[in-house]
C-alpha cells in the first residue's frame, strides 16, 4: 500500500459510520445468539448452498445450531473465494480470535464456543458497534425493542401501503390498513393515518419499500383508482398495467404523507424471484428506474433513498440524483454487495454527484455481528475508491476526510433526521 491509499485508508477507518438499513431485531435477535447465526446469513447461505451444502441444513425444523454448523464445514473452503465469505471471516478473526483461513473439522468448535461466550454478555452488542465505529443503525420493528435503544432509528416494512398485491394478497394488504376502505378518497385516508401512527407510536424514520421489479410507475386519477380497488376487492384477476395503476396510486399516497411528515421512503431495486417458490435473483429493468422520474417529479419534497441490486444501472441512476433533489443512493443491496460492484457504485457517485448528495453505508444485517462484517468490507471500498480518485489528480488531498464524512455519517443524519 503506497502512502495515498494508506492516508485514504486511515480517514476512512478512523470516521464513525451511519448505517441507514438493517434487519436487525427481526424476530427479536439484536446480536448473535450462536455461531449458527452469523453462518446462516442469507448472502454467505447463499454461497454454501451453491457450494454443495444440502439446503436441509437451513430449513429443517429439529436440527439444532451446533449440529446445522457441523454439517455446513465441509462447504466452507470451497465459499473462501467469496465476498461473505471474507467479511465472514473478518468478523471470526476480529471479534473472536479465530485464526483459521476457514472453517474445518479441527477449528469450528473452538470458534462456536468462543461465539456462545459473547452471546452471554449483555454489553457484546455495544462493544460490536464501537469497534466498527458505527454509531446508529437503522434497525426493523420489531415486538423485542432495542436494548439500546440510542445507538438505533426505526423504520416500517410498507410494502403493504406502497405497492399492496404485489408482495402478497391485496385484501390481505387492505386489511391490514384497516378501517372501512370503499374507494380512493378512504384509500388516501387510511394510508395517511397509517403512516401517521407510525411516526407518532414508534417514531419511525423510513419505510422500507421492496417494490417489485415487474412494477412500472403510472399514475392513475382516484376515479380509475377506484374502479382498480373495486376490482381487487372482489378478488377479481387484474392484468400487469392494472396492478401498475393501483400501486403508483397508493405509492403517490404514501409519498405524499412521507414527504409531509419528514419519513424517507427506501426503494430496493433489481431483486425478482423468477419463478414461484424460487430463489431471488438480481436482474436489471431500466423500466423500473425510467418510470420513476414522474413520480420524483410529482413528489418534490419526499426523499426517496435508492438501494441497488445490479451494476448497469449506476450511472443511469447517478444522472437521476444529480438531477432530482429528492433522490439519494445508498449502498450496495444483495448480490450488488461485491468489491468491483462497490467500487463502480462510489465511482460514479464521488464523480458524479456532490459529497451531501449520498450514503455510503448500509448493512442488511440480521445481526450485529454483520453490521462489523459489512462495514469493514465498505470502508475498504471506499478508500480504494477515494484513492484512485485522488492519485489520479481529480479530488485534492484536504477534501478527503470532509468527503469520508459526509457520505459515512453526516449524511445520514442530515437525511433521516438524527441530528
């Protein structure tokens, strides 16, 4: 490492992180309970499975964590080429000492018990985040609140008031807005509310937005709107450009209430599942972004936050974010989480868009654990990142930690309102 890129790399290392999307306290697991749960996560699960490992391993019912990481060791060499694989390895080697290139028949029980013995320590949480320097996360609802709730800001799974019908049954969604919902002006009405009490019961900061692929931005007036409702209420089979309607109906509801009350809306982009039952894959659709500049347009004062999947729409969504103010990009999301994906995605954001303008952090941890994992793995990208750019002549040398700043923590804070 030459002296620039070990400058860079220090600045990175040494600036506190936001991390603005995790899933952490889902199904109440703020931090590792065993092994098994920083093993099974489900982008290095991926990876065994392809591996070889037999996917009873992850869904059988009686198999407890001991014997499921037993069974998953013969597969783990094969994963040490692999990008979870590394971040896993780095949160073995920093967080407990393990010494190994991957997990074998004469290690793995050492490393299990080394995890149980800080899965029994009230404080392992916090000292996880202060290692990472990560400061706040933004954490799931979860019924279990944090045990610590300062270093956490809450957002809202809404898929079923953005895009309703599309991630599960349409009646089902309604129902779960509740109230007497007979038309479109009811529709606005009880989203709003929802979105309300969201805020004001649990202090939400974002709703979290999975909006399919398959989906196309297209505005639809509340009299077609209700026609749509009318149609899904009766269960009645509705055609592509339908479901279309009624989701950018509901999602121009939802992003007027969020753009009232200050809540960032999070779209995840380029992840299908191609066939029911089956694996999600990433896949790109220009459609998907193309389509939503009317909606950025008609929502000027809504912050949409923008999470990847795929590599070739980089750029096309950099010019979007420099022209839309209301559009930021974060992160990497899902199989977009590799080193040369990082890199593009920070290339084309450092040289594209103004150092206020995005985030570059975000985990999808189920764990803290991984929160470590992911950051360590960011912070590499970046300063590699920054590096080129600085080597190359095109940023000076006294910018590079207010860039660092921004994009790892002043950002976040300023967009989900931390401050």
């Amino acid at each position: 490492m030459n002296e620039t890129a070990r400058y860079v790399s220090d600045v990175v290392h040494d600036t506190p992180a936001i991390d603005v999307h995790s899933h952490q306290g889902t199904r109440g697991i703020w931090q590792a309970r065993n092994l098994w749960d920083i093993l099974s996560y489900h982008w290095l699960a991926a990876d065994l499975r392809c591996a070889g490992c037999p996917a009873e391993v992850f869904t059988s019912r009686e198999m407890d964590p001991r014997e499921r990481v037993r069974r998953t060791v013969p597969y783990s060499a094969s994963c040490r080429n692999t990008v979870n694989h590394w971040c896993f390895i780095n949160i073995c080697r920093d967080l407990y000492g393990f010494q190994g290139r991957y997990l074998d028949a004469g290690n793995w029980e050492e490393l299990y018990e080394a995890v149980a013995e800080k899965a029994a320590d009230p404080e392992w949480e916090r000292q996880v985040l202060s290692r990472a320097g990560v400061k706040r996360v933004s954490a799931a609802q979860s019924e279990d609140p944090p045990r610590f709730p300062e270093h956490y800001f809450m957002y809202d799974s809404a898929e079923y008031l953005f895009c309703p019908g599309f991630q599960g049954d349409t009646q089902a969604c309604l129902r779960r807005m509740g109230g007497a919902i007979s038309d479109a002006g009811s529709l606005r009405e009880s989203i709003h509310r929802n979105v309300r009490g969201l805020l004001a019961d649990r202090s939400v900061r974002a709703l979290h937005v999975w909006a399919p692929l398959t989906w196309t931005y297209s505005a639809a007036d509340p009299g077609q709107a209700t026609l749509l409702l009318h149609k899904a209420q009766a269960s009645a089979r509705m055609t592509q450009q339908e479901l279309d309607e009624l989701a950018s109906y509901t999602a121009d509801c939802t992003a007027e209430v969020c753009g009232e009350l200050g809540i960032v809306i999070q779209l995840f982009f380029g992840s299908v599942q191609m066939e029911e039952g089956g694996p999600y894959v990433s896949m790109c659709r220009p459609e998907w972004l193309r389509a939503l500049v009317p909606f950025l347009s008609r929502h000027p004062q809504t912050s949409i936050d923008l999470f990847m999947a795929t590599r070739p729409v980089s750029h096309e969504a950099a010019v979007l974010a420099r022209n839309y103010p209301n559009l930021w990009l974060s992160g990497a999301w899902w199989q977009g989480f590799t080193p040369t994906t990082l890199s593009t995605f920070f290339r084309d954001r450092l040289e594209m868009l103004p150092m206020n303008k995005w985030n570059a952090f975000f985990s999808d941890a189920y764990c803290v654990e991984w929160v470590h994992g992911k950051v360590t793995l960011t912070r590499n990208r970046l300063a590699a990142a920054l590096s080129g750019v600085l080597e190359e002549g095109l940023l000076d040398r006294d910018s590079v930690p207010d860039v660092v700043r921004a994009v790892m923590h002043d950002n976040a804070v300023r967009l989900y309102g931390l401050g």
